[in-house]
C-alpha cells in the first residue's frame, strides 16, 4: 500500500498528475474494511447510546473501544485509543508513533445535545439548553440521566419527554413522582433503526462521523498516515453567537499540540428536506454522498483557503472513478463543529461531512443515510493525500511572493 510520508520531495505538478495512481493504491484495502455492514455496526451502536456534552467519554468511549476490539483494530501497534488524551477529558485515537507530533488532524465530535436541569415548576421541569435548540414547538421522546458517584457511572434518573413551546425548552418525566436535581441531564432520544423511504432514523450528529473516523483509522494506520482522530467530549456547549462558545473540548485537546498541516473536521450536515420544509435551501441531499463545504456558520466559523479548497475539489473530482460520491455544499448554512476550536491553530481547515435533516430533532426525528456515511469515511483516507500535497503548495507559494 502506498505511504504518503514519502511523498514530501514532489512538486505539486507531480502530485496532481499522480493523484489517480495514489488514490488507486489505495482503494484495495478501503473497499475491504469500509463495508456498509461495518458502518450499520458502528454508527448503531454510537447513535443508540445517548452522550450529553462532558460526559461523552464515560458513556461513548466505551462502547467505541468495544467496536474497535472487535474489529482488532486496537491490537495492531500503529493505534492507540486514549478515552482521556492529557487530561483532557476527551477521546483521542492516534496511528503511527503516538510519541511525535501529527501532521493531519481529523476531529468528530463524540457527544450530543443535552439541556441542564432548573427547579420544578409543579408539572415539568424548565432546561436549560446545553447546545443549540432548534425544536421550536413539539414533544420529543426524552430520558434523564444522573451519575452514581458509589458505583461511578452514568444510569437513568427517568424516562419521560422535551417539550418545546415557542423555543423554550423543559422536561415532562413519565412518573411523576419522580425528581430530578442539579447534575442530570436531559437528552433527546430515538432509536437507530431504517425509515420505510428507505434512509434511517436516529440521533446520528454525530455518530455518523465518529463512526466514519474510527472505521478509516486502521487504514489511515495500514497506509502508514500519522494522523490524530480527535473525539471531543464537549462540541455542543451553550448557545452563543460567539465562535469560541462552543467546541470547548476541541480547544482542549489542541491546547496541548503543535500545528498540523491539515485538519479534517467530519460532522452532520444541513441537507434539503425531500418535503421541501426543513433547510431546503440546502442543495445536498440524502444518498447522494459525503458533503464538501467551503465555509461554516456563514464565516462565523472556518474559512477553507482557495489552495487547499481547490486541492480537494481536484482529489474530489477523481473519487468516483473509486465509487465514492462527494456533493458540495451550496453554503446556504453549513454548521460550525469542531472548527471553531481547530482555527485557533491552523487555517488550514477542511469541512467533510455527510448530510442531514432534523440534526438536533428540529420537526422530527433526524434522519440521514448510512451510504453516505461509508463514502464519508472512504473519502475520509483518500482525504489524506492532501496533507503531503499541501505542504510542499504552501511552501511553493511562499517561494513566489
């Protein structure tokens, strides 16, 4: 299999008439492991265990390494899983030496939304929103859970529904009786299951990109990519207009780390409603492949530079001679993630992820499909081609001016 590390001597014309070849190499063992079976296995499982922010590494984590075990990713030596990378509370996977700083980042966020517990009002329980509360009005099948500090675990406090009326949030617990108390948390549920239009339903922002880094790792470790998968225990936060307010957890973790050539961020995204009604001034669609974007949150987040947009447009152009299908974004919204955090060290930013509808439970149930999650996680690798790529570009430029 090709290693990208011994690239680094070519010109960028060499590289854009060569890209074929390498990603050609490549193809062999990503259509091997990156199966639409796996992806069902490991998005399922990460879906149906609900993760509110900061507490994603207890319950998540766990349940990642079980699928990784399984699979024997975490026997080869070129992997290492650390569910609290330098004491930051958050999981992280690197391949290679986990000794030297890595070139390429890719970052998934591995909690979801949540709402923060405030005093009983006789009938329900007013929340507070952990995260950015799009159901303006509705009732959505909720759970409480609340941490056993004696057995050190997470269990659930109560079953019962979020209600939204005019945005404002609060929780209805199915037995009365029951009370909840500052510490829990109140999460959204759904089971991870197929849809009679023949996507699926599930809280997928974003076990669909966890999903798609992990199951890519031991080919990025197989292909000889240094790389650090990050899996931030707190992306969501509160609501803000600020762009640090959120992705806090990605702040942590690279707090402690030099710049990196590239940084991948793989998230759920906005997709236009086959209705028509919800963020249908999105131009990608379900079943129509991995989604490129340019910017986030309408520049409030990342700004992907020309060069390196214009590098993956090139390699995004090649992908389905491999039988991966990419859509780009029109940028009518694309939602800031982990790049809020990751901008802080590199511009050098690239918005990867798969779409969407109803990410945060907006109308309804999320919804997305599990064939662009696997040509997510296959473009994912081939991704990494540009990581050489760009910097012998940058270096080029700066030659120039």
């Amino acid at each position: 299999m090709l290693n990208i590390n011994h690239l680094s001597d070519r010109s960028i014309p060499d590289y854009l008439e060569g890209f074929a070849e390498r990603l050609a190499a490549l193809r062999p063992a990503i259509d091997a492991h990156i199966t639409m079976e796996r992806i069902t296995r490991y998005v399922t499982a990460i879906a149906d265990t609900p993760a509110p922010s900061t507490t994603a590494s207890a319950m998540r984590a766990p349940v990642l390494r079980e699928l990784l075990v399984a699979d024997g990713a975490l026997a080869d030596a070129r992997i290492t899983l650390d569910v609290n990378f330098r004491n930051t509370a958050s999981t992280v996977m690197l391949t290679g030496d986990p000794a030297i700083d890595k070139p390429l980042w890719y970052f998934g966020h591995l909690d979801t939304i949540s709402y923060l517990v405030k005093q009983f009002d006789g009938e329900r329980y007013p929340l507070v929103p952990f995260c950015y509360h799009l159901t303006t009005n509705g009732r959505r099948d909720a759970r409480c859970y609340r941490f056993d500090l004696w057995h050190r675990r997470y269990f659930i406090a109560a079953e019962g529904s979020l209600e939204s009326r005019d945005g404002t949030a609060f929780f209805r617990a199915a037995d009365p009786a029951i009370r909840l108390q500052p510490g829990d948390r109140v999460v959204p549920v759904t089971n991870c299951a197929p849809a009679p239009d023949g996507h699926w339903t599930g809280h997928f922002d974003n076990a669909g990109g966890v999903a798609a880094l992990a199951i890519a790792a031991p080919i990025l470790a197989q292909a000889g990519i240094d790389a650090m998968l990050a899996f931030p225990d707190e992306e969501e936060g509160p609501a803000g207009s600020g762009n640090q307010v959120m992705g806090r957890g990605g702040s942590r973790i690279i707090d402690r780390l030099a710049p990196p050539d590239l940084a991948i961020i793989a998230d759920m995204q906005q997709a236009a409603d086959p209705g028509g009604v919800v963020n249908s001034d999105n131009n990608t669609q379900l079943g129509k492949g991995a989604v490129l974007s340019e910017f986030s949150s309408l520049a409030r987040g990342a700004v992907t530079p020309p060069p390196l947009l214009a590098l993956a447009r090139h390699l995004g152009g090649l992908l389905p001679e491999l039988g991966v299908q990419m859509q780009e974004s029109n940028n009518a919204y694309t939602s800031r993630s982990d790049d809020v955090s990751v901008l802080l060290k590199t511009p050098n930013i690239l918005l990867l992820g798969f779409p969407g509808i109803n990410r945060h439970f907006d109308a309804a149930e999320p919804k997305a499909n599990l064939s662009d999650i696997v040509d997510l996680s296959k473009a994912l690798v081939y991704m990494a081609l540009l990581q050489p790529a760009l910097r012998v570009l940058n270096d080029e430029l700066g030659g120039m001016r």
